[in-house]
C-alpha cells in the first residue's frame, strides 16, 4: 500500500466527520476536443476516489460555450472513459442547467448582488484595475433591482446584440483576488448551441456555471487543475450567496509531460495544420492516438497511479509512460517474427520443396499463451542489418564463416554471399546444422539468435515506425511556432517487410512484439490484403536505466 495523497486524506476526514455520507465526484470536460493523456490523469483520479471510497462520478460535459463545442467530441469523449475503463453514474451537460442557472443569476439580482452593464469589455477591463491597484466601479453598478431584472430579461429575450451588455456578480473592485471585481456572470451571444439550439442568446461564464452545476448535483469534491485555485473564493461566494448544497472545489497539479503538448488548443492546431493525420494519429498522446498506437489502458491507469497527485507543477519524463506500456505488453504481447529490412539467406544443404512447421513459444512471460507452428524452408528472409561481410569489431551477428542460431529453429554457418552486378549483397548463402534443432540437445555455442521469416510464406506488411512528435523536451514552454518545433523523423514508413503468416489475420486491439523490433499493433488501417502495423514502443528501456537502484519498478 502507497501512502495517502492529499486528496484521500481530505475525503477520509470528511467521511469520518459525517460532513458527507458519499462522496460525489465529477469529471467535467468541455466537448471542444479529443482527450488527451492529462484527461487521464484527472478521469483515474475522479473515478478511482469515488470507487475507493465507494462514491459515484457523474461525466459533466461543460458545454456553457456555444462556438468551439460540437457532438463529435462528445462521442469521442464518451469512446475514450469507456476504453480507459470507466463507467459514469450519471451523464450530465452544463446546457442542461440553463434555467437553473438563469434562476440563480435573478436571484442574485434580487438579492442586490448582481447587475447588467453597459460598458463594452474594454471599458470593463479598464476598470478591473490590476493586481497591485483596485479597480474602478461601473457606473451602472448601482441600478435598481427592477431595472437590473428588466435589463437580464430583455437580454434573455435576444433585444440586444452581442457585446452590448452583461451580467456582473456585485462583490468588490477593490479586492487582491481580481476574480472577485464584479466578475462576468452572462455574456450575449447569438449563436446555435450543440443541444439547446437556439434557446438561449445569453450564456453563462465558466466561473458562474461549474460550482452552481457541481451544488446541483451534489457534487461533494470538485477536483480541478491549480490554475483554478485563484477561483475558489468565488466558487465558495456563489455558492454561499445562493445558499445551495456546498460543493467543495480541489486542485492539483496537471499533467505535463516532456516532449508533448497536452493543451486541446495546441492539438487542435497540429490536426488543422496538417502536421499529424488526426486527432488520432497514433503520435498524438490523445488518448485516440494512443489506443491507435497500441497502449493499453491498464498501462496507462498504470501510469496514472505512478504518477500520483500532487500540488507542485513538474513535468514528467514520456519515458515514465513508455516505461509502463512496455511493462504491460511484455506480459500480454504475442512475440512474433517480422523482418524489417529483409535480405535473402539461402540454406544450401536444406532439401528444396521441403517446409518444417516448428514450434515457438507465443509468449515466454505466459505459459497459457501457449505456441505456434512457424514454416521453415530452405529460402528465408533475415534482417539486412544483422549482416556484416566484413564484421566491425563488436559485431556478433552473421559473417562469413560464423555460426548464429536461427530462433527456435536451428544453428546455421555462413559460407558466402550473391552480390549483383554493383556489387550489393542481394542473398547470403549458410549451410544448416540439422542436429541443432532447438529443443534439441546440441551443444553447438554461438553468440546471436537472429529472427527469420520462411520467404515463401512470408507476408508483405507495411510497418510505422514513430519516434516522438517534438524534437524539443519542453515544447509547451517554447515561444516559436509549433511546427518548428516538431521531430522530422517522427515517423518513418516501411513499406514492405516481411511477416511470419500468422500476422495477415491480426486485427486492431491485438499486442505483439516483434522480435527484437518492438512492440506492435494493426493499425486501423489494416486489412488482410495489406496488414498495416504501428510500432508502440520500441524494446529498449531508456527510463528505468536511468533511474536510482530501486526506483521504478
Ligand atoms: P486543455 O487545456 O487541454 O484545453 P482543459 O482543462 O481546458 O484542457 P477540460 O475539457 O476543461 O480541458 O478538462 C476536463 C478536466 O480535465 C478538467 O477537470 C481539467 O482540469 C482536467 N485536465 C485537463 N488537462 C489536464 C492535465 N494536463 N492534467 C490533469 N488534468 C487535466
Ligand atoms: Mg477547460
């Protein structure tokens, strides 16, 4: 057991104390984009407290802005809650408070704490003053309640275009937290709404929606990012100006992690510029891209938990979440043999027209993967880079002359090569030592076990290779343009290697590694005729190798 972070103390006391009976958590995303791997982090938070302390999580969609929000993102939104493993009590939306909120704000009205003004938003920040100096007051400020009620239902009505007034909380212009300087509580804006259409031509502020929407719910702990933290007195004002249930707002720190931008914004803009292919594109760390890409959602609760939560900003090093996929995969993936870079290896003393169907393990980590029969023949394909005609010291591989066994089949020597007429190597000739068949009790050493596919059952599937998105280790620090700041080797594509035929069937949602290249997943693409792979993450673990004895896992 992990100690407890702040959170799960405050819940605890608070379940101890009798101030809630059951916890009632929320995850409120605005539908203006895909999730991403910061979403995760507050998804496994607010469901994993309620399901700890055996509470409940409503999904709020926080749809109070009627321009950026459209229902293919909440389609997504749902998909992605699901697939991370997730199920919500209740599905609500911001929009479905409309009239409760629109109460709540004439209520503040009569109560002589709200009031429409006229001035334009310039005025109106010209008069917020600044951190070290108070504002101003508008000069409509003091309206009457009559006339405050009349103006908001004029507004309400669509009288006025947009801009032309709003509704301000009366709170104080003089106060440190500039949240509280008579804060914008409705603006004017003619425009169709994702659900309502076109009810409504006045919209609440995000400040006046999220704590009135958290009390009506019941909402117990409203967990949110620390950038909302300069907001809780308001969120605490509101709440105690309409004397409804006392939602409680939390913050943490978000997520950031190195060589990523996780700000819907900045995504959006890679999708429209055209620098990835999509939303999910499997090097998006949205968490479309990354279920393209073949993480599992076990890695990334599992990620989530590492991570854990706290008050201080950091950024966290992607080699923390590739750490964890390649921990997950390597128990569940299916090994199989791929050759990237194929090169002929012709074994001459093997009887032509004749195949073996040899027996390999599916997954050594887990014995009730059990094996699979794997064609052998007298062609095969090997990897380009595992031939050296002239070894560089270090070199262990195949040259002339050496022995290297051929995984789970048998020990092979080479003897020479066929070159074309430039003088390429375009096959290597080895001779085949049948008593070291693996399995086996042949004492024959050698220093490499290389991969191999049978060349006449071999299937041509075109493979993904990703690197990282940006080039950059803070990208979201940098002033220049985004674009300039992207990896041009991100992805590499190899149009025809060669896959062992169990592969032509694979579909999306299946994990394998593939031999000594990775771990790999169909992409949605594929097809039988043209299986097409995503590399998830390669084999090599730079993260754990880093760390200090007895960290990580
Ligand atoms: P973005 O800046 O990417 O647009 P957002 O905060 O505007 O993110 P929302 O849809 O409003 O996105 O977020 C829904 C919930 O997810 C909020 O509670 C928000 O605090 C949380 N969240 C968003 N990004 C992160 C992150 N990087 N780390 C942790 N939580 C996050
Ligand atoms: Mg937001």
């Amino acid at each position: 057991m992990s100690a407890k972070n702040f959170l799960e103390e405050i819940i605890e006391a608070d379940l101890k104390s009798g101030r809630h009976q059951r916890i009632v958590t929320r995850f409120p995303p605005e539908p203006n984009g895909y999730l991403h791997i910061g979403h995760a982090k507050s998804i496994h938070l607010n469901f994993g407290l309620a399901d700890k302390y055996g509470g409940i999580t409503n999904l709020r969609f926080d749809d109070t802005n009627p321009t950026t929000e459209e229902t293919e993102y909440v389609e997504s939104i749902k998909r992605d809650i699901r697939w991370l493993g997730y199920e919500w009590e209740n599905e609500f939306y911001a929009s479905d408070y409309f009239e409760r909120l629109y109460e709540f704000a004439e209520k503040l009205i009569r109560k002589g704490l709200a009031y429409v003004d006229d001035s334009t938003s310039e005025e109106i920040a010209a008069m917020k003053g600044t951190p070290t100096s108070p504002g101003i007051n508008s000069p409509y400020r003091n309206r009457s309640v009559e006339e405050n009620l009349d103006l908001f239902r004029r507004m309400r009505a669509g009288e006025f275009p947009d801009g032309m007034r709003v509704l301000r909380a009366k709170i104080d212009m003089a106060s440190p937290n500039m949240h509280l300087r008579d804060p914008v509580m409705y603006r004017i804006k003619h425009e169709a709404h994702h659900r309502t259409g076109t009810d409504w031509c006045i919209y609440p502020m995000y400040d006046f929606a999220h704590g009135q929407c958290d009390s009506l719910e019941g909402i117990t702990h409203s967990i949110c990012t620390m950038e909302f933290e300069v907001h809780r007195p308001l969120y605490e004002w509101f709440i105690e100006q309409l004397e409804i249930f006392p939602s409680r707002q939390y913050e943490f720190a978000r997520l950031n992690l190195s060589y990523t931008v996780l700000s819907k914004r900045k995504l959006l803009q890679l999708v429209n510029e055209g620098h990835v292919s999509g939303w999910d594109d499997p090097r998006m760390p949205t968490l479309s891209g990354l279920r393209r890409r073949g993480y599992t959602p076990e890695a990334i609760r599992e990620f989530c938990e590492r991570i854990g939560v706290a008050r201080r900003d950091n950024v966290v090093d992607v080699g923390l979440l590739e750490y964890c996929i390649r921990e997950d995969l390597n128990r569940r993936a299916q090994r199989r043999m791929v050759v990237l870079s194929p090169l002929k290896l012709i074994l001459t003393n093997y009887p032509e027209g004749q195949t073996e169907w040899l027996p390999l393990e599916n997954n050594p980590e887990d014995a009730s993967a059990g094996m699979r029969e794997v064609p052998f023949s007298r062609e095969l394909y090997m990897e380009q880079e595992d031939f050296m005609e002239m070894p560089v010291k270090g070199f262990l591989r195949m040259a002339p002359g050496r022995l290297v066994r051929l995984k789970g089949a048998y020990v092979v020597r080479c003897d020479d090569v066929v070159k074309d007429e430039k003088g390429a190597v375009v096959a290597v000739r080895a001779t085949y030592l049948p008593e070291t068949r693996s399995g086996g009790a042949s004492e024959v050493k050698v220093k490499s076990t290389l991969h191999w596919v049978c060349a006449a059952h071999a299937v041509p599937v075109k493979v993904l290779l990703y690197d990282r998105l940006f080039q950059v280790e803070h990208p979201a620090a940098q002033d220049e343009p985004l674009h300039t700041l992207l990896n041009p080797q991100s992805l590499a594509i190899v149009e025809q290697a060669m896959a062992e035929p169990s592969l032509r069937q694979a579909a999306p949602g299946e994990y394998f590694q593939f031999l000594r290249k990775g771990y790999f997943t169909p992409d949605l693409t594929t097809t039988p005729d043209r299986p097409v792979f995503n590399r998830t993450v390669t084999l090599k673990d730079h993260w754990a190798a880093k760390q200090p004895a007895g960290a990580g896992s």
